[in-house]
C-alpha cells in the first residue's frame, strides 16, 4: 500500500465527510508546486480557491510569520497590539477606505457585513425595526454560516439546514431590471460576487456592476462587494470591481489576504458606514490578532508593488488564449479573467470530476465545480512555461 493510499484511507475512517477531495495527500509545498507522500509533485492549479495568490510559502510572507512567531501571536482584542494599526492603516490605502474590521475567514466577515448593513440601515437610513432586506444574487456563493447558507441557491449547501434566517430576496445574477424591481424602501443592502467563483467562474455581463453601483447610489442602498474569492490580484487587478472603476461601499476581504498562511478576513468601508458599530456589538476573539496583522501586513506590501496584478493580466492571457484553442475539442466553454477560469468540460465526454483526476494523474491539481466544470486558480507566481505545461496536461486529458 503506498503512503497516498494509506493517508486517504486514514482520513476517510476519521474525519466527516463533508468534502469528496482528490485523493492526493501533500506533504510538503513551494511557490506553484506541492509534493504528496510518495514524493510526486503537482502543480498547484487550485491555490487553495485563491488563498495562495502568492504561491505557497512566499518568503516574504513566511518571514513575517517567522519574526511575530517569535514576539506575540494573541492579543484579543481586549488590547491593543503594536501590528493592528499599521495593519488597518495600510488596508484602508489598499481599499481607500476610512476603517477596517478584521475577521477570520470569509464567512465571518460576509456576517459581519450583513450585520453592518443592517444596522446602518437601522441608524442611517431610517428602516423600521426588524424590516431591513439585502438583496443577493441567485448562483451565490458567500460561506457556510446558518445565515448565508438560508439565502444560497445550491440545494448541498442548503437543505436540511433550516429555520433559515429571514430578511434576504435574491435575483437573477446579471439582470439590473430584476434587481431595481427588487429594491424597496427597507433594502439595506445588494450583497453581490464581482465575478462567481463557485457558480463556475461566471463573469456578469458588462455594465452590470456599474449599474448595481448606480442602482445603489440612486436609493440609498449600500453596494456590499464580496472579492474574497475574486479580490487581492486573482483578476488582475487588485479587486474586480477595478476593471469597471466601481466602488462598492463595503469591500469583503478573506482569503489571499492571509497569505496562505493563517485565515485573516476583513471588511473595509468608511466612516458614515462601519462607524455604527459599537463596543461590544461586533467581534471575534481571533480577529486581527497579532500573527494575522503582521502576515496581513506583508500581503498587502506584496500587492502594493503591482507585480501580481500585472502577472495575473500578463499569464491570465496567455491562459485564456490556450484554452479558447480547446473549444470544440473537448471544452464547450471557457469564462473567467485573469489567473481564474471555468472551463466546461463536454459533458459527453467526461464527468468535471473524472476530469480533474485525471488532470492529478498527469501532476495538476485543479477542482471541479457543478459537474462538468473545472475551476484553474493558479497562484499569481506561476511562469508561463509552467502555464503552457498546464496547458499542455489539460489538452492530454481531454483529447
Ligand atoms: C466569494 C466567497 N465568499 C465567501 C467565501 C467563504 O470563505 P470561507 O471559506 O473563508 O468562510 C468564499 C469561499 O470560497 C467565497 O469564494
């Protein structure tokens, strides 16, 4: 029995199974590449769902963990430690928003944004008691929590998970007349992905996003943009909404912003907004600890420099031209931008699944989403030979 089979067998007795993964046990990972137990190697296509734009352990991100480990890891936030500002402060340049609420994961700070919105919509806006609405987008994909899981529309992640919680209407993703017509005097909020990851990469069609700003901006809604998935490079810019110079007044961060490294979420937005909150009505006893800021804090000096935004433009091309070749040969269609596509897989010919193993067979990792669909999010450090060799396993696999 290889070590592989052995892992695998391990964690299918001991563990829930509330997730169906390759059956590749990693040991150990450097920039775009990981190796498993029996020492093969893979290229990374998958980056954690874009936790890992930087590659995995990135040197500048592995020291700054390196030298906190080494001073003070926790906090809460019943004190202050000397990371958080400088953290907060350069978020607020990256988002040129005035304040920054720290979290964990993406769940958490999509919670935390829905409770911002709400409350705003109590203080600022004038809605009365109880009636706040948000609208989000059909095909989202936003976490796992009670909450958000009552507004998904994907019958895994929804049923048998009830009471769900009220005060959520959703609408056709890309359609803005669906979306004005939703839009009453209690809507606090429109909840929406830049582009869908989980749905497969969907990207809206142009101009959908200027319209929700508008829309927003119109009627006194806040426009809560989740690039958690989408944001911090993976498009080629530092968040999707750029490529439309839209501002959203809330940016929902997680992910990337961790450097693969320890979760650290964040929400950004200005005064008139995040100001509602209160001591004691918002929280998390690992939000903003000192590892998370001074990791945070080396992620945002990384994009700051540009070079990954550039390089997800630069190789995300290249990428797309090579699978665009692969339409009618086997792909049906390929969306996305940047380092981040959904690629259709014929259904006729194989299941996203039997796809992505076969791709794992041949040393890239890569995901499958709702059938036949296989998501590539390489991280942003990848060369293009390695690119064109990815390339290369995917025309294998599916001619
Ligand atoms: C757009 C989006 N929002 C929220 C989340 C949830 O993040 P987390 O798994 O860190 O809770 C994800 C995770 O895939 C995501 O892609």
């Amino acid at each position: 029995m290889s070590k592989t089979s052995e892992a695998v067998a391990a964690a299918e007795r001991w563990t829930a199974h509330n997730y169906h993964p390759l059956p590749v046990v990693i040991a150990d990972a450097e920039g775009a590449w990981v190796t498993d137990v029996d020492g093969k190697r893979y290229l990374d296509c998958l980056a954690g769902y874009s936790a890992l734009n930087f590659g995995h352990r990135h040197p500048a991100l592995i020291a700054a963990a390196h030298a906190q480990l080494d001073r003070v890891t926790l906090t809460s936030r019943a004190f202050i430690h000397d990371q958080f500002a400088e953290f907060c402060q350069k978020l607020t340049d990256l988002t040129g928003k005035d304040l920054i609420l720290p979290m964990n994961t993406g769940a958490e700070a999509v919670e935390t944004a829905i409770k911002v919105a709400r409350k705003w919509g109590y203080l600022v806006k004038g809605v009365r008691p109880g009636q706040a609405k948000i609208i989000a987008m059909e095909g989202n994909f936003h976490g796992r929590t009670t909450t958000i899981v009552s507004f998904s529309t994907d019958p895994d992640a929804r049923d048998d998970f009830g009471p769900y919680t009220p005060g959520f209407q959703l609408v056709p993703y890309g359609d803005l007349a669906a979306l004005e017509a939703a839009i009453d005097e209690n809507t606090v909020g429109v909840l929406v992905e830049p582009i869908q990851g989980e749905a497969g990469v969907l990207v809206p069609p142009a101009g959908f996003l200027p319209g929700v700003r508008e829309l927003c901006t119109r009627n006194n809604v806040l426009m809560l943009a989740d690039e958690i998935q989408s944001g911090l490079g993976r498009t080629g810019d530092t968040f999707a909404c750029d490529d439309e110079a839209v501002v959203p007044d809330m940016y929902i961060m997680g992910k990337a912003l961790g450097g693969g490294i320890v979760p650290v979420s964040a929400v950004a937005a200005d005064q008139n907004v995040l100001g509602v909150l209160k001591p004691g009505e918002h929280g998390s006893t690992f939000g903003g600890n000192p590892l998370a800021c001074a990791v945070g804090i080396a992620v945002i000096d990384l994009l700051r420099t540009g070079e990954f935004q550039e390089r997800s433009r630069e190789l995300g091309e290249r990428l797309h031209t090579g699978l665009a070749k692969l339409i009618g040969d086997g792909v049906t269609e390929v969306r996305g931008r940047g380092l981040w596509a959904g690629v259709d897989i014929d259904p006729a010919l194989m299941s996203g699944r039997d796809a992505s193993v076969q791709l794992m067979e041949r040393g890239v990792l890569a995901k499958d989403t709702h059938g036949s669909t296989i998501r590539l999010a390489p991280p942003l450090t990848i060369t293009a030979d390695e690119v064109d060799w990815a390339l290369e396993q995917f025309h294998s696999v599916i001619a």
